[in-house]
C-alpha cells in the first residue's frame, strides 16, 4: 500500500487532489461546506439580532406621545 504524496487540505491536512481557485486553494469539501454552514449559522444569528433590534425600535420606544383626535383632523 503506498502513502498519499499530493497535495493537502490546507485546514484539516487531509488529501485533496483537486485545486479549487484562488480563494479556497487545496481545501478538501468537507472543509468547504463545513465553513459554509458556520457562516450560515453566523448570518442567521446577524439577522436574529437585527431584527430584534429594528423591532425595539418599532415597538419598544414610547417616548412618542399618541396623537390625538383633534390633531388627527378627525
């Protein structure tokens, strides 16, 4: 049986015989969608926290006095 010589998986140091391009280089798909799912899991928890922001903002700020009736026009 004869040892892998190729080329490596720059993060797990795994075998990777195929060159990805410029961005991901020698990176085996393993190591790929696992970078892909992390980043999905830490856009998911940006908009989380953004949305609870802007709803807040929305909901939470009673500083505004209620309009009334007559200021309405009606």
């Amino acid at each position: 049986m004869s040892t892998y010589h190729g080329p490596r998986c720059r993060s797990c140091n795994g075998p990777c015989w195929q060159w990805k391009g410029s961005v991901w280089g020698y990176t085996c798909a393993a190591c790929i969608a696992e970078h892909q799912h992390a980043a999905a899991v830490r856009a998911d928890a940006r908009d989380q926290k953004a949305l609870k922001r802007s709803l807040s903002k929305l909901f939470g700020n009673k500083d505004s006095s209620a309009v009334s009736k007559v200021a309405s026009g009606r």
